[in-house]
C-alpha cells in the first residue's frame, strides 16, 4: 500500500480535501495519523488517524468516515494566543505613534494597551514526527533528494522504505530507503545514516502503482 501526499481525500460523502502530511512513530516505524487539508475555507487541517483509511487508488485517499465526523478529529494546527504590548506594527501601522490628549485613535495606540497575538502550533502526538511530500532528505555527506512517498506494509501499516522519485542525485530512477536508515528529522529535514556511496549502493525493487 503507498501513502501518496498531496493527494485527493475521498470521504463516504464526497471530495474533501487533500493529504498534506503524514505523522510517523519513528520507533514502531508506522504511520499513524494522516493530515488532511480541507479545500473550502478556512482550510482546516485535520488529523486523520490511518485506521480510518479504506483504501488508496490513482492519488486518491478514501475514508470510512463523512465529512462531518473527519470535521470531529483534532485540528492539526492549533492557535493560542499571547499577550504584547500594543504597537503599530499590530495593527499593520509602520507610522509613527501621535496621540490626542489621553486618548488614542488607530493608527495611533497606547504605548501600555496590551493586544492578543495568534500564534499557531502544529499538534503531533508526542513522540512522533510531521513528514510531508518534498521534506529534504540528507545523508551524511550531503543532500540526496526529497521524500515523495512511502513504502507501508498493508498488514501492520509499518513503512518499510522512503521513496525519493525526483529531484534527487540520481536522476529520474526511484530511489528506495529502507526505513531503518533513517536517523534524525529536524527542519523540515529527514537525516539518514548512509552515505551517498552506500545509498547508490543499495537494492531495488519495482514499486507498484495503481496509477503508473
């Protein structure tokens, strides 16, 4: 079974957006959460849990659940928020600050007015990682590609391989990582143990596509 990314997700009420990323248990080396993006706004992301998942055919990802029950899951981007002292900057002003009297107008604000701020968080489970299709892949003399899917077994849903189609060192030939050589991800990077020579090196196998 391939994981694909940016690919259509299929509820059992219709179209409902597109998987951007998937959350990976880097011990058990299993996928365990989908990120689906809705395509009408606001354009939630939601986390999907791949139990959830009934099958993957021609880039499409279709669900066992509806829209309204995907719409139940957690978000996968979370938005709090933080207290600072009001500036122009704020309020989208770059001016200078003038007041009239005790009292301010905007563009112009109390220098001890303090405002609500967004900040966004994404939520992955603890211990887990957040990959997405095109996350860089370095080995340990350099970078190689990016990661434009995954290898999973269907009878454990454990990834067994990377696969980096395009874009990489060795042109347009599929490039197949066994999982075990993954180490590190850190800034949108995945870090693996081999060299270049090594990956070079390594068996291959046709990965089969229903859509290739």
């Amino acid at each position: 079974m391939e994981i694909p990314l940016q690919a259509q997700v299929e509820c059992k009420d219709g179209v409902y957006g597109r998987s951007v990323f998937v959350l990976i248990n880097p011990v058990l080396d299993k996928v365990t959460h989908l990120v689906v993006k809705g395509d009408s706004f606001p354009n939630i992301e939601y986390i999907v849990p791949v139990e959830v998942v009934s099958e993957t055919i021609v880039d499409t990802i279709r669900l066992r659940c509806s829209k309204a029950e995907l719409e139940k899951m957690d978000p996968f981007i979370k938005t709090t928020y933080i207290e600072e002292k009001a500036t122009g900057a704020n309020f989208g002003y770059r001016g200078e600050m003038y007041g009239m009297g005790s009292y301010y107008y905007l563009p112009y604000v109390d220098p001890e007015m303090t405002v609500q701020v967004p900040v966004e968080h994404r939520q992955i489970p603890p211990g887990e990682l957040a990959v997405r299709r095109g996350t860089g892949v370095e080995a340990t003399d350099g970078y190689v590609g990016h990661i434009d899917e995954f290898v999973v077994n269907p009878k454990n849903g454990h990834i067994t391989h990377l696969v980096m189609r395009e874009g990489h060192l060795w042109g347009q030939k599929d490039v197949i990582i066994p999982i075990s050589a993954m180490g590190d991800t850190r800034d949108d990077t995945v870090f693996l143990t081999l060299d270049k020579h090594q990956i070079e090196a390594l068996p291959t196998f046709p990965v089969h596509r229903r859509w290739s």
